[in-house]
C-alpha cells in the first residue's frame, strides 16, 4: 500500500444537503461519473441514496451498470454520453436513462421502446454554446418539423418519454464570463421551441458551479459533482464545502546527506546545506502528479505550521521531501506525512500542480489503502 486515503462519506452527504439548501425547490442531483470522481461509486451511491438522492449520473453505460443494483428501480440512473450505437437493448434491460445527445440517438431509443410496447424514459440534452454533446439548434429545428409533420401518424417520439430536458455549462466556475448569459439564453430559446412538444418536463443546467449562479438557473433539477466531493464551486471565493479527502503517505526512510547532495532523477535538486531527506512510498503511478517536482509540500501531522517542501522530481513509486525543518524529530519508517488535507486543500494541491480538482481526484491510483469515515463516523477500511 503506497499511503492510506481517507474519504469522509458523512462530509460528502453534508455537502449534498448543503447545495440542497441553497437551491431550495429544485431537485439535487449527483454525479458520480469515474467512479464518483476516483472516490469509490459502490460507497458514496448508498451514502447518498440514504440521505435522499433520487437522480445519479454517470458518464458511461458500464459505469451506471456497476452501481444499478445500488440505485434500485426507486431512483433515476443516466449516461451522460448517452447512447452508443448497438447499447440500446442494455440500457433498456437494465432500466438506465440514456441522456439522448442527437436526433439519431433519440430515434434509436424511440424504435427500442416502441419494441418493447412502453415508454422509455431517457433525458434529452441540448447544446447551449459548448459544442461539446447535445441536439444543435439546427438538429432541434428538424425535430420540431418532423413533429409538425406529423398528420395523424404515430410521433416520431413514440417509444421514448423525455423526462428531462438539460444543457450543461462551460464557464461557470467564472460568474462573470459572458458565455454564462449566452448559455441561458440559448437554453431558454431552445425550450421555448420545445414547450408545445414537451410541456412540463423537468429541466436542468447547474453543475456545481452553476447552482452558485444564481436561482435563474436551478430550475427543476440541479447536477453538482465535484462540490459534493469537497472541491471549490466558487473558486473567487472561500470555499463552501466540507473537505472530503484526506491523504497521507508513509516514509520509507530517511537520509542526512551533505551540502551539494543531489536528489531524485536528473540531479533536479541540489542541497543548499547539510539536510535531512525523507523518502515517502507515493509517485505519480499514485496519481501524485510529477509536476509537483521541486514544488509543494507535505506536512508531519505532528507539527502542521512546518510546510516539509518536496525536493526532487517525483518518482513513479515514491517522492523525496526535505524535512530539515523538524529538526531531530524522529521520523521512522511508516510515519505518516499529509499530502493533501487540512493544511493543504486538494484545489491547493491541484494549482500547485497546474490542475484542477476534478483531475487530481479522478488520477488518484488503485493503490491506496481507503479508508471511509462513514456518516456515523465509523471507519470501514477496504
Ligand atoms: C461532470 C458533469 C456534471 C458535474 O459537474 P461538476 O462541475 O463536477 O459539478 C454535470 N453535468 C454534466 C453534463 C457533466 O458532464
């Protein structure tokens, strides 16, 4: 084991509950796509569906089959990516919504349900400015024509049954970027064009960020993920959120080497001085990127106000650290050092490391030792 992650499921319903407050009215989603963003699916899903999560979404039809069982037939599961071609029949099996990105996808889940004499339910996305997936306005025009069309004939939505209409997006950790207003107003033109088809059905387009926007944008329903997994929604401002992970890894050994002793690869670091080094069982294989080389620090729980920089580049399996600073504190194998924690936040870490939060959680290896903190603040290792 490379070091021991900790994941507060208890801090993870909080913050669901918390984003809920602040969108009063409007359903709260969650996302848990990759795995619930590298933190273990098959741990939160239960978490928040005991706390009142009636939606998930996942990114693929794989991932929402390793949790549907998890979910039960009370709760709505979607893709996100909707519909590959030839998934149909799986995704119908297994009751899981396709959210339907094309008029192809939407026809090909409409012939499924008609087969199968019911309904489908799926969501049906549309692209407000991000080119990115969803029904283009000139794709939604066709449908409207086609619906038009229709004299008497079955509708061409016969077999499917949208049970919500969403857009995602781009922008919206920046409150003030212009593609925000853009977005709505794209979103709203194209439910305006959809009202006569679709009367009443329950819209969506908030992600984290976007539920800080503003009540305009809650709608009926709200889709946050990385806030519920203590990421910074608000990245202007202080972080909203209660800190979900903690991670720590164990030194393996340590060193005093003389002044002018080089350190990792490529001789990246030279000491300036006589200095202790210690050598921690974590490398980028854990997800600990390489560019935090020669950047960032740890801390000795035992003295939190000691920033212990990283010296050297990041190995694949271990880094080193400088912890001169603790003077002759022992330090034996297996002491734990905190990468990421109440000292230094994960969005901390991220940008210290030219990311983001949502890639810095979803890189984190296999090779932890997890810990979870359930809401009763019982620990369940795996
Ligand atoms: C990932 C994703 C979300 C969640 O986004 P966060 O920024 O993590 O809250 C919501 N909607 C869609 C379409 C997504 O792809």
């Amino acid at each position: 084991m490379s070091g021991r992650l900790e994941i507060d499921l208890g801090a993870i319903v909080a913050n669901w509950r918390a984003l809920a407050r602040h969108a009063p009215g409007a359903e709260m989603a969650a996302v848990v796509k990759a795995d619930a963003y590298g933190l273990g699916a098959r741990r939160v899903v239960p978490a928040l569906r005991a706390a009142g999560v009636r939606s998930f979404f996942v990114a693929q039809l794989a991932e929402a089959l390793a949790i549907a069982d998890l979910v039960g037939p009370d709760a709505a599961l979607y893709v996100l990516n909707g519909l590959m071609p030839g998934a149909e029949a799986a995704c119908a099996e297994a009751g899981i919504r396709p959210v339907l990105n094309s008029l192809d996808q939407l026809d090909a889940w409409a012939a499924e349900g008609r087969r199968r004499g019911r309904e489908l339910p799926a969501a049906l996305q549309v692209d407000s400015g991000m080119s990115r997936l969803g029904l283009s306005p000139d794709e939604l025009q066709r449908l409207r024509l086609r619906l038009d069309a229709q004299e008497g004939g079955a509708s061409p939505l016969a077999g499917a049954r949208i049970a919500l209409v969403m857009s995602h997006f781009a922008c919206a950790e920046t409150p003030g970027h212009p593609a925000n207003a853009a977005q709505i107003a794209a979103f709203e033109h194209a439910l305006s064009g959809l009202a006569e088809i679709l009367p009443e059905v329950p819209r969506s387009l908030a992600n984290s960020s976007g539920i800080f926007l503003g009540p305009g944008v809650h709608y009926e329903l709200c889709r946050p993920g990385i806030a519920l997994y203590g990421g910074n929604p608000t990245p202007e401002r202080p972080n909203p959120m209660r800190p979900v992970v903690r991670l720590f890894g164990r030194v393996i050994q340590t060193r005093v080497v003389p002044e002018g002793a080089a350190v990792g690869y490529g001789a990246t670091w030279r000491t300036a001085q006589a200095s202790r080094i210690a050598t921690v069982g974590i490398g980028y294989a854990d997800g600990f990127l390489r560019s935090n080389s020669n950047r960032g620090h740890l801390v000795w729980p035992g003295r939190p106000d000691i920033a212990l920089p990283i010296v050297g580049i990041v190995s694949m399996d271990c880094l080193t650290v400088d912890v001169s600073a603790l003077g002759h504190q022992d330090l034996p194998p297996g002491t734990e050092l905190e990468l990421i924690g109440p000292q230094r936040s994960l969005d901390a870490v991220a940008a210290g490391a030219g990311t983001i939060g949502y890639e810095l959680l979803t890189g984190l290896g296999r090779r932890y030792q997890r810990v979870y903190l359930d809401a009763e603040e019982h620990e369940t290792c795996e």
